[in-house]
C-alpha cells in the first residue's frame, strides 16, 4: 500500500514539474502564429507576421503590448491579426501584389503617423481600435488610407483620429 502511494505521489509531482515548462515556452514572446492548428511563438511581431505572411494562410495573436520599430508590410498572404486585448504601436501596411489583413479582437493599433495603408490588398476590420495620435504622417493625421487599387471593409470596431479640420479618420485615394 505505501509503495502504492508512493508512486502516485513520485507520478503526481512529475506531472506538476511540466507543468511551468509551457509557461516559460512563452515567456519573452510578444505573439504566436498558428498555420494549420500548429502554433509558433515569436518575439517579435514584425517575426510574427513575416511567418503569417510566408505561410500564405495564418493568423497572428499577440501575447503582450508591442511597439513595431519599422513599418510592417506584406506584399502576398492572407493574415488574420487577433488583437487579444493588445496594443500594437506602430504602423501596418499592405503593398503590391495581393495581401489580405484582417484586424479583430479587443486591442488597439496606434501611430503617431498612419497606423495601417493599403495600397494594394484588403483590409478587414472585423474589431479593434485603430488610432492615429499625432498629425506627423506622410498624408497628414490620417488614421487609415487606402490606394487603389486596395480595398477596405468594416464590420466592426473603431476608427479614431484627432478632431480638427487636418485630420482623417480614413482617406480612399485614386492610387
């Protein structure tokens, strides 16, 4: 009886011993990418999406709030963004070619310039808030722009800009 308990005891605690090892998988990563219902861990986003967008089909959740150093761009996939309850300060944009983003989840994607521009591509807004924060962007305080011939649609969330007569919440120009 008590070799029994033991074991179940010694089973038990190598059980719980695994237990922290997928946390600390994921510590220090800002987003995970899932293709195919495998998920990978990155930790950076521009990693995370560059992943998404290789993988032509795939959606990038992110894990933590995460300040984008460059633009991100795509130039082919189709790319879901899960907000997850983030924030994303940076800027998004979607050139030549035939990329897809579709932003959705609680979170926000701010910019002191234009958070997200298509110029090629759709962008879908299924959720989220895209904000712009300042009036420092190439076309002014606009908080999304889209070129033909990209394509937007919304479905959801909220589009904030400045109030004032320089800022936009979105600007569709003729390319």
């Amino acid at each position: 009886m008590k070799r029994k308990l033991l074991s179940v005891i010694t089973a038990l605690a190598l059980c719980l011993g695994l237990c922290p090892t997928y946390a600390l998988a994921a510590e220090g990563n800002v987003a995970s990418v899932t293709v195919d219902g495998t998920t990978t861990y990155y930790s950076t986003l521009e990693g995370a999406y560059e992943a998404a967008v290789a993988a032509s089909s795939a959606t990038v959740t992110l894990l933590d709030n995460v300040t984008v150093e460059r633009q991100v761009v795509a130039k082919q996939g189709d790319v879901t963004l899960d907000l997850n309850g983030k924030t994303i300060t940076g800027q998004f944009a979607l050139r030549t070619g035939s990329p897809s983003l579709t932003v959705r989840g609680s979170g926000t994607i701010t910019s002191s310039g234009t958070p997200i521009t298509v110029e090629s591509g759709k962008l879908t807004v299924e959720g989220g808030t895209i904000e712009t924060t300042s009036d420092l962007s190439f076309f002014g305080a606009t908080t999304i722009y889209v070129a033909s011939p990209g394509t937007a649609a919304f479905h959801g969330g909220h589009i904030i800009s400045p109030i004032g007569e320089k800022f936009i919440a979105l600007a569709i120009g003729d390319g």
